[in-house]
C-alpha cells in the first residue's frame, strides 16, 4: 500500500514538472535567438523617428544658415550681373569724338627749338587750339602748301613726307595739339643755297590742312618761311608737344 502511494507521489510530481515546463516554453519569454534580437528593434526605432520629426519642424542653425546662403547666392548673381552690364556712355575717346571744323581751331606756327643747322627756317611747330566750346579731335598727316604772295588761294604744294603712326587726338575746349614740319634747310649766308643746287625759298605763310578739319594758314611769330627744294617733312598730329 506504501508502495503505491510512493508511485503516485512520483507520478504526481512528474506531472507537475511536466506542467511548469510547458507553461515555461509557451510564455513570452520563449523562442529561439532570432526573436530575442530583433523583438528590441522598434523600440530603437520608434526614438529615432521621435527624433527626426523635429528637426524637420525646427531647423537647427546649420540649416538655417545654409538656407539663408543659398538666398545669398542668388542674390549676389543678380547684383553681380547688374555690375558687369557696362554704360555704354562711361566714356568718350577721340574715335567717338566729332573732328574739328575749320571754324573750331586756331594755328599758329613758330620756329622748332631742335631743326637742322643751316640758315633758314629748318624746323616749325604748328600748334592748333580748340577754340570751340565742345571737344572735338584732329588727326592725320597735314598736307603743307606754300602761299604764294601771302594768298592761300594761290599756293604752291609742298611734297610731303609723313613720318609716325596717325591716330585721332581729342582736344577739349582749349586744348592743344602739334604738328612738327622739318624742311630742307638752307645753307651759307645772305640769299644762301641749296645742297641741291636749287634756289632757296622764301614764303612769308603756309596753308597747312588737316584731314576733316580745313586748311589753315598760318605765319611764323619769329620770321619767315625759308626753305630748300619745296620739301618737308610732317609728324601726325600728336597731343604731345614737339621740341
């Protein structure tokens, strides 16, 4: 009789265990090594998108900045664009400018401080002035006649030997422009010579013409015109003043 009580005993307690363990391999605790990792995930991920949500509401000072320096950028192209549109009147050279006419400028002439040594005249600068009340530009070689009796209607054509590059000179009202004339000098005293053997010449004024703006005659304030063989040699008008 003790002996069978034992055997229920056992039994009973056998099936008590087999209870608590399967009531242990159903509970929530249960599974395999697969299920306890990935069962943290969306809690990791549930904070991460909290996160996210504001920042995106309330930009933080790096995205405000950057957004504020792509403002600036488009803003720094317009003005740069606007700056590098030139005015189309920022400027007036002598190629822009009017030529003179015969009536806007004054020649007068006197002796060349630097001329070939001899007796006669040798050398003359020929100064023109703006005496109009805009600007206006000179340029060009001259063209150099002698006048006959003091008549510039009755002249006698120099050659002409043009020396430097001609480009226009822009005189403001007053301003001042050159042309330096080099003739053949004449030699020996009294009525002199020529190395030619021609006869000198003399021409109390010239008729010295500039392309576009007239011919102008002009006398020398120191003497007269004295020269060999009808010959000169003529700068381009030049706003630097000759020697």
């Amino acid at each position: 009789m003790q002996h069978r009580n034992t055997i229920r005993l056992a039994a009973s307690a056998t099936a008590v265990i087999a209870a608590a363990l399967s009531l242990t391999a159903c509970g929530p605790g249960g599974g395999d090594g697969a299920g306890e990792t990935s069962s943290p995930a969306p809690a990791s991920a549930a904070p991460s998108h909290g996160a996210s949500a504001p920042a995106t509401q309330n930009p933080g000072p790096a995205a405000s900045s950057a957004s504020s320096g792509s403002g600036s950028s488009g803003g720094g192209t317009a003005t740069s664009s606007g700056a590098a549109s030139p005015s189309p009147a920022s400027a007036t050279s002598a190629a822009t400018t009017p030529q003179c006419t015969l009536s806007a400028v004054k020649a007068t002439a006197y002796q060349a401080a630097n001329r070939p040594v001899g007796t006669g005249t040798g050398a003359a600068i020929v100064e023109f002035t703006n005496v109009s009340a805009h600007a206006c530009a000179l340029h060009g070689h001259p063209t150099v006649a002698a006048a006959g009796n003091g008549s510039p209607q009755h002249n006698i054509p120099l050659t002409v030997t043009p020396t430097g590059t001609a480009s226009s000179v822009r005189l403001a009202p007053g301003g001042k422009a050159w042309v330096k004339l080099t003739f053949h000098q004449v030699q020996g005293e009294g009525d002199g010579y020529c190395k030619s053997g021609a006869k000198p010449a003399v021409y109390p004024t010239l008729v010295v013409g500039l392309p576009g703006s007239g011919a102008h005659q002009v006398a020398l304030t120191d003497g007269e015109f004295a020269e060999c063989d009808n010959t000169v040699t003529a700068t381009a008008v030049t706003s630097v003043k000759p020697a």
